[in-house]
C-alpha cells in the first residue's frame, strides 16, 4: 500500500469520527482513553497473530518523539471531542482544519522543507472551499465560542503529532501506533484518575457500541493508516490532504443525519477537492 493511498483512507475514517463521538455520552477524555485501549488492543492481537516483535533498538531511540507525540495525541482528541459537543460537526471541522495551515507555515522551519508559493496558494484555495463548506451552517450558530477554541487548540496538538512523528525512525507499523495509543491511554487513565474518574458503567448500549467502533476503526486502523502514510510524505502534501477529513464529514452527515448541501457547500467541495487533486498531481513542488 502506497504512503499516499494510506493516509487518504485514514483521513475518510477520521471524517466520521464527529459522527460517532458527538452521541457518546461520556467525557471527551474518557472517550479518548476508551479509543486508545480499544485501539491498541485490537492491533495488538493482529501483532502477535502475525508473529512480529518490538525491539528495545527500536523504541530507545524514539523514547521522547513517542512521549511527546502520545502526550500530543491525548490534547488532541480530549480537545476535538469536546468540540463537536460544545459547538456543530461545522463548527469543529473549521476551527480544527486550521491545522493544515500551520502545517504547511511550519514546515520550512521545522521540517526544512522548502515553501512553494504554488503549495501555499492551494491551501489557500482548499482553505477557501472549507470555509463555503461549512459557512452556511457555521452563521446559523451563534454563542458556541468555546467550541470552536476547542477546535482551535485540537488543531495545535494535531499539528505536534504530525511534526513528531517525523523525527521518529526504525519503528515500522503497526509498532508505532501500538506504543503510541497504549501510552496515550496510559497518559489519559493518570488524568481521569485524578479528575472525573471513570464513568462508562453508567452509559447505554448505544454508547458502547459506538465507542467499540470508535476504538477499532478509528484509532486501531484509521491511525495505523495514517503513521503508515505520514513516515512517506511530506508535511506539505499532508497539510494538502488533509482536508479530505473535512470534506468526508460533511458528506457523512449529509447522508446518515440528513443534512442538505447548499450550492455554496457544493462549490467550496469542488474547490477543495480541486485544489488537493491538482497539488497532489503537480510533481515540480514535491
């Protein structure tokens, strides 16, 4: 599987993620701890069936990039999630999908990559299309602030996490996102420790359900997709790409809630759509 053709699938599982978290009546950081134990459990069994092993060799020198990046990836879901329950699945696709832009900004400096005026000039246009996509929806919300800060602040982590992961090297996958999640979850169970203790013996049927799915489609193989493709592209192409997450929201919802397209929707998605192909497609810049 190609490093481009993993991250694209990883960021249409990512998109139905609103979907599911937006109706599990828990706290964003339960939820999160909950994906990340599902998550590394279901690919650790795929692990172990497959007779593969984790070499100390492997995991010393990425001991720090895994802690940071673990840390990161808590920030970021305990903030998203709590974003798509304080403000709309609209809301929370604007403010995150920020992100992509700071990846692309940071890019040069971080990654040393070099800054193309082209690239920046189709995140602006993928930029403008997010933001015809969710406009209409976005205006009719009026005092959900925080939810969109939330959205704002899981767009930093994000940001970390992708930045991180390109300094961590000799840890093929699935190893990478195992030790990822199960430190993430440790991380997360310390925080909900000291906090709001565990609450998922008080739920329903419905939430465990959609909290199992969660756990296995979204942070067992939608991650392991995107470690898979992150470690092949640059931080540039990701940024592009990754506003195919957006766009799969809102399809989702329009087909499963039931929501309608406006034709100011359907031109921001052609003009996302447009500006990912096109990049993606234009070698001179990668």
């Amino acid at each position: 599987m190609s490093g481009k053709f993993a991250f694209v699938l990883s960021m249409i599982i990512f998109g139905a993620v609103g979907i599911f978290a937006k109706y599990i009546h828990l706290p964003s950081s339960e939820i999160a701890f909950w994906m990340s134990v599902i998550g590394s459990s279901f690919l650790l069994i795929i692990f172990i069936v497959k007779k593969e092993k984790i070499t100390k060799a492997s995991i010393f020198p990425n001991i720090w990039p895994l802690l940071l990046s673990s840390v990161a990836l808590c920030g970021n879901w305990i903030f998203l999630f709590q974003a798509y329950k304080e403000t709309t699945i609209a809301n929370a696709a604007l403010s995150y999908y920020f992100a992509p832009v700071l990846v692309i900004c940071l890019s040069p400096i971080i990654l040393k990559e070099k800054l193309y005026l082209r690239k920046i000039f189709y995140v602006c246009v993928a930029l403008v299309g997010l933001f015809f996509i969710v406009h209409s929806q976005a205006t009719e919300e009026k005092g959900q602030d925080i939810g969109i800060l939330y959205g704002l602040i899981a767009a930093c982590f994000y940001t970390l996490v992708t930045f991180v992961n390109k300094y961590i090297h000799g840890l093929k996958e699935p190893a990478n996102t195992i030790l990822q999640l199960s430190l993430a979850a440790l991380f997360l169970a310390l925080y909900l420790y000291g906090t709001t203790g565990f609450q998922i013996m008080y739920i329903d049927i419905k939430s465990i359900s959609l909290l199992i799915a969660l756990g296995i489609v979204h942070a067992g193989i939608g991650f392991y997709l995107f470690f898979l493709g992150m470690s092949h592209l640059k931080g540039q192409s990701i940024a592009i790409l990754s506003y195919i997450d957006p766009l799969t929201s809102l399809v989702i919802s329009t087909m499963i809630i039931g929501e309608k397209m406006t034709m100011l929707q359907i031109i921001g998605a052609i003009l996302l759509l447009g500006a990912t192909f096109i990049s993606e497609i234009d070698q001179k810049e990668v």
